[in-house]
C-alpha cells in the first residue's frame, strides 16, 4: 500500500481516538460488541478479523476525517465478507474487443482477495530469473508496423503478445504513444488488452482521488501536501486484498522537475537477498504498524480506571477502523517502545516472499522498504508523526538494522527510474513488481487503473453488495489537497 493509504488509515484513526475520548468521559461504559470477533495480546492489543459495523458520531467534535469515518462506519452496517476467488488469465482470449463508452463511475467491482501461496518456500535454492522488468515498447521503433492502422488497432492485434512479455517481464513501459496522453485514449489502450478495472485496494480510505471516474482512472500521489515525501517501493496490497494489474500513466510530468515512477522486479530482489537474511525475515513474518496515537493523557488516570479506559479504547477505536479498511488491524499499545501510551494500528502477521499466483516464481511481495520507520527517517518524509509506518517481525520485536539496510541496499540496487512523458504508461504485474514515485517540484498529473483480471471479467455473486462505496473517497479528496 502507498503512503498515502497509509496515511488515511492514520487519519481516521486519529479521528476514532478523538471520538472514543469523548466518549469514555461522558458516560459510556466500556463493553464489546457482540458482532466482532475481539481477542486479547498478552494483556496490550485489540484484534478483529471479521469485518462488522462501526459506532455512530453523532454529536461529537472529532474532526472532519474523524466525522466523516462515523458517518461511513454507519453506512456499512453489514457484514461484507468475500466469497470470490481472483483468476489470473496467461493470455487474453481471442474474442473481439467490443467498444464500451459506458460511464464506469460506482460500477467498477472491489478489488480482489490477496492470493497467498507462501509455505515451504525454499529461500536456498530459489529459481533463476530469466527476463525482469521493464521491457520498453517504444512507439517510435515500430515504424511501419504502426503506421498501418490506428494505436488502438494495434493493441488490438497484439495483445497476446504484450500479457506474455507482462508475464516473462513484469512490466512493459509503452513509450512515445500520441492516444494515451489522456483519459479516454488510456481508457482505450486498457480496454484493447482486455483489461478489467477493480477499485484500488484502499478505495474507502479517501486520499487517492477518482481523477476520472468515467473512465476508473485514480490520481498517483499528485498531492502538493505530499510532493516531498519520497514514496518508497510497495506493491499496492493489503494483507487481505491485492490488484492483479496496475496501468500509470503520465498526462504531465512534474512541471519543475522530479516525480520519477520507479519500479523494481520482486524475482530479482528475492533472489539477490543475502540468503541468511532472507531466511530469517521469511520465517519470522512482518508486520506492519500504519498508525500513531500518543494517547498520554492516560498517565494522569488513577490506576485501576487508567487500565478500563485503555481497554475500552483499544476496543472502540478498532470497531471504528476493522470495518472500514478491511486490514485484519490489531491495536497495540507501546510497540515501538518510545512511550507506553501510544496506540499503534499493526496489520497482521504475513510472509515476505510469495509465489506468483500464475508463474509460481517466489517474489518479494512485502513493503518494508516504503514503510520502514528506520528508512523514511533517513529520506524525504513529510508525513506527520500519527501516519509514520513501521515494520516488525512477526512477534512485534524490532528487526535488526543490519538487516533493514541489507533489504534496502538490494532493493535499491534493482530499483529502475522510469521519467516519464506525457502519454507514457507503465504496464505491471501488482504481484511481482513493487513501484514508487519520487519527490517533486510545482505541479504534477499522473494517474493509475487496477484491474482484477485480464480476459472475460470475473463472475461474482451479488457483486454490488460486496465493494464498498464512494463516500469518504469523495469526501476527503473535497477538503484535502
């Protein structure tokens, strides 16, 4: 996930914190709700993994993204488990393409489960990489081939092609190509390689903006709030849920320089880890922390109420935020270690390397490197202290620096700049290759589409009963910039 994904967690969070404060000092009692699925850390964390309804807001002071987050929480007074199972396609199949001028807006599906496939990975003797990432197709190389029709035309005619190379390669970088320097002609581009748009993983979280909803066309981190903070390398993933394909594409570079796309080859990365180092973070897991709340308030509290209050608001703000996120979050108090009332929202415990639902090739599917408390300390950051992300070891103990400037050192190591122009789009497999985005200087328009599937679109039962809605995307992306 991107930070500022991660950030909008930590927005709502500091919202929730702010209404359960209110709450527990104007006679609430503390309890638990029957509907979610609690259980107790070693006496310090909250955790839900069922998503359930969240408390209303009504009459308390918490803030926009706080206010907005309840009025959502009771907008999703349901619960909205996943049934369906992502399919992956090798190739397109051969059927026509038909012209789809529908409005996408509030029609495009959720974005699919992860697909784990983590056990019995042997980090010893991992596969050989035969092709990476980017594969370049440079429009102005192909001379004649594309003069004979329309560039739509030709996606058409070689879309086969262009998912295997997306396959051997992980990424295609279309360079030099006149119709995607807009909405509609990259809407074209997509659609003529059968490619089906989902919503973005973090859709509900409200700091990724529907550029173009018509077309299901996202902003790619634009905002001027965050033109200095450094994106490091994700996939755009949560434990639970994860786009097959990403598609960004340039309409206008930074207008005073940087915001460089980058991406790097996950089969490369797994594979020039140090193999002790990649043994040991495989079989400890990772977690990572996405929010900060420094509830020091409660060191005034007498004992005894002190520890009821903390309880009860480990278990409010978590029936605020599980639902809307669908993260599997635990609250933990004092994991960093830098003060024993801070409130940390952690995802749960998963595996670096996972093998490509397709290929079956292990890969560095993990986002230490964007959310590494240790790495955005030493880099461009300007995210605030309540959405500083960190990453742990499965059992919440720090992992070592060596081993943290190890992953870094390789992943920037396989790390590929890509400045693109306008009407440039960058093709990627989500599941093995990771992106990011450099800073940047005046004004800057990229955009990104996540698809669920190439080929035939998916088939789902219900399916506009299992995404969620637009409300708090729309909402925050009117007041913040």
């Amino acid at each position: 996930m991107s930070s500022e994904g991660r950030l909008a967690v930590a927005g709502v969070l500091a919202g929730a914190a702010s209404m359960a404060c209110a709450s527990a000092f104007v006679g609430s009692a503390p309890h638990a709700s029957s509907s979610q699925s609690l259980r107790a850390s070693a006496g310090s964390a909250k955790t839900a993994t069922v998503p359930t309804a969240g408390a209303s807001a009504s009459g308390l002071a918490a803030g926009l993204v706080g206010t907005a987050g309840m009025v959502q929480m009771a907008k999703m007074a349901k619960n909205r488990k996943r049934t369906r199972v992502p399919r992956f396609q090798q190739a397109p199949r051969q059927a026509a393409v038909a012209e789809r001028k529908t409005d996408l807006s509030g029609a495009l599906p959720d974005c699919p489960a992860t697909i784990w496939n983590a056990e019995d990975i042997d980090v010893q003797n991992l596969p050989a990489i035969k092709q990476t990432a980017p594969l370049i197709i440079d429009a102005a190389e192909l001379g004649d081939e594309l003069k004979k029709g329309t560039e739509k035309e030709w996606f058409l005619s070689q879309r086969e092609k262009i998912m295997k190379q997306l396959q051997d390669h992980g990424a295609i970088w279309f360079r030099n190509f006149e119709s995607t320097k807009d909405a509609e002609g990259f809407r074209a581009f997509y659609e003529a390689l059968q490619l089906n748009p989902c919503l973005d993983p973090i859709h509900t979280s409200g700091l990724r903006a529907m550029e173009v909803q018509k077309h299901a066309v996202y902003e790619a981190v634009n905002k001027p709030s965050l033109a200095q903070h450094f994106v490091g390398l994700h996939n755009e993933s949560t434990f639970v849920k994860t786009a097959t394909y990403g598609a960004f594409v340039c309409f206008e570079p930074a207008s005073e320089g940087g915001g460089e796309f980058f991406i790097a080859d996950g089969a490369k990365i797994v594979n020039d880890l140090d193999k002790d180092v990649l043994k040991r973070i495989y079989e400890n897991k990772v977690r990572i922390s996405v929010s900060n709340l420094d509830l020091n308030f409660l060191s005034g509290l007498p004992d005894g109420f002190r520890e009821q209050v903390s309880d009860y608001l480990q278990d409010l703000i978590l029936k605020v935020v599980a639902p809307k996120f669908e993260m599997d979050l635990e609250m933990v108090f004092g994991a960093d270690q830098s003060n024993p009332y801070r409130l940390q929202a952690i995802e749960h415990a998963q595996p670096p390397i996972n093998k490509h639902p397709v290929t079956g090739q292990p890969v560095w599917f993990c986002n230490l490197h964007n959310h590494s408390r240790y790495l955005r300390d030493r880099r461009p950051c300007t995210v605030p202290e309540v959405g500083m992300t960190d990453v742990y070891s499965g059992d919440l103990s720090t992992i070592p620096y060596d081993d943290v400037r190890h992953i870094n050192e390789v992943c920037e190591r396989n790390l590929v700049t890509m400045p693109m122009k306008k009407g440039d789009v960058v093709l990627l497999d989500n599941y093995r290759v990771l992106h990011g985005r450099n800073t940047f200087k005046g004004d800057r328009k990229h955009a990104v589409t996540w698809f669920e599937s190439c080929g035939e679109q998916l088939q789902r039962e219900d399916s506009n009963k299992d995404k969620p809605d637009d409300f708090m995307n729309t909402l925050i992306n009117k007041t913040l910039v």
